[in-house]
C-alpha cells in the first residue's frame, strides 16, 4: 500500500511540475523563434542599407559625370565663340595684308605680311583643336556646322593668299550665314532659347549643315 500511495504520489508530482514546465519550454521555443527572427530582420535590413549606400553612390557618381561633361561641354562651347572672333580678327588683317601686295612692296610691309599670315595659321590651328573638340562633346548636327565653318575659313583664307583680291568681300554673306547657324547650335547646346531675332537667321534644324547655310 505504502510502495503504491508513493507511486500515485510521484505521478501527481510530475503531473504537477509538467503543468509549468511545459508552458515554460513553449515560451523558450517562442523567444528562440523571436531571437531568430530579429537576427534575420537585422540582417536583412543591414543588407538593404549596404545596398540602397551602393545605389546612392552610384548615383552620386553618375549625377557628378554629367554635370563635369555638362561644364566640359561648356567651356567647349565658350571657347569655340572667343576661337571664331579671333579667326574673323585675323582673316581681316590678312586680307587687309595681301590685297595690296606687289603694290609699294617694301620689305617692312613683307615682314609684316608674314606675320600676319602666322597669325592666321595659329588662329586656325586653335580653331581646329577646337572642332575636334565640338565633334567629341555635342551632337552631330552641332559637329558639322562647326566643321562647314572651319572649312569655310580655309577656303577664304587660301583665296586671300592666293591672290584673289575680291575674295574676303565676296564671302561675307556666306560667313554671317554659317556663323549664324553655328551660334544657333551653340545656343541650343547650351539650353539657351531663341531670341525672335536670332530665330530668324540661326538654324532651321534641317539634318545637312549645308543647307543651312546660304550660298
């Protein structure tokens, strides 16, 4: 009676601890599951800010490229204006040199004759550094009416030296309507708007730059 009085008494014990216990055990699973859960939460939210750090660095980068091709591109342009006034300077001098050659010819007026034909040799040479420039940064439209222009210069130039006294004169409407067309690219390079006046004279976006320009 005694060995079966401890054997009930044992059953109920256990019964009795179980009833704690397992409750106890189930919450320790949960608040291993829960622990589980922040680790992975932590994780991955530490994976999305490494990645969204990434995408704004890129971003950045990006957003910095085109604002230094943007400011490249307009030095460019900048400098293409200051390039042509120089030519246009030196195709007058040059002209101004050789319509009277032969005439009183003197040797100070040959020397000075030289010199102005490197002056307008370097004008030019900076002109084409600057075309190929053009050519790199801006549209292909842009590229050509800049290219028609130097090619233009060339061409007056070497009529100039030659000896063709008319030719500086009988260029001019051709040379105001090039660089008309070339302004009006720049213009539009740069996000500059019109002006009614500049409209009626810059480019009529027709794809050959030649027939932008009057003959």
């Amino acid at each position: 009676m005694e060995i079966a009085g401890l054997w009930v008494g044992s059953v109920i014990a256990s019964l009795w601890v179980g009833s704690f216990i397992k409750p106890y055990l189930g919450e320790k699973a949960k608040n291993l599951a829960t622990h589980e859960d922040l680790d992975k939460l932590v994780a991955q939210m530490q994976a999305t800010t490494e990645a969204t750090k990434r995408i704004e660095a890129r971003i950045s980068d990006e957003v910095w490229d085109r604002q230094k091709q943007w400011e490249l591109k307009r030095d460019v342009l900048f400098d293409a204006l200051k390039r042509m006034a120089e030519v246009d300077d030196a195709l007058l001098l040059l002209n101004t040199a050789y319509v009277n050659r032969g005439l009183n010819e003197t040797e100070t007026r040959a020397e000075h004759r030289e010199a102005v034909s490197q002056r307008w040799y370097r004008t030019m040479s900076h002109l084409d550094e600057t075309k190929l420039l053009i050519a790199t940064l801006c549209e292909e439209e842009t590229a050509n009416g800049f290219g028609t222009l130097v090619s233009t210069y060339y061409e007056i130039g070497q009529e100039v030296m030659g000896g063709k006294k008319t030719a500086y004169w009988d260029s001019q409407v051709k040379q105001v309507g090039i660089i008309g067309v070339v302004r009006s690219d720049i213009r539009r390079e740069l996000g500059v708007k019109e002006s009614p006046t500049s409209q009626s004279t810059g480019s009529s976006a027709v794809p050959s730059p030649d027939s932008r320009i009057p003959e």
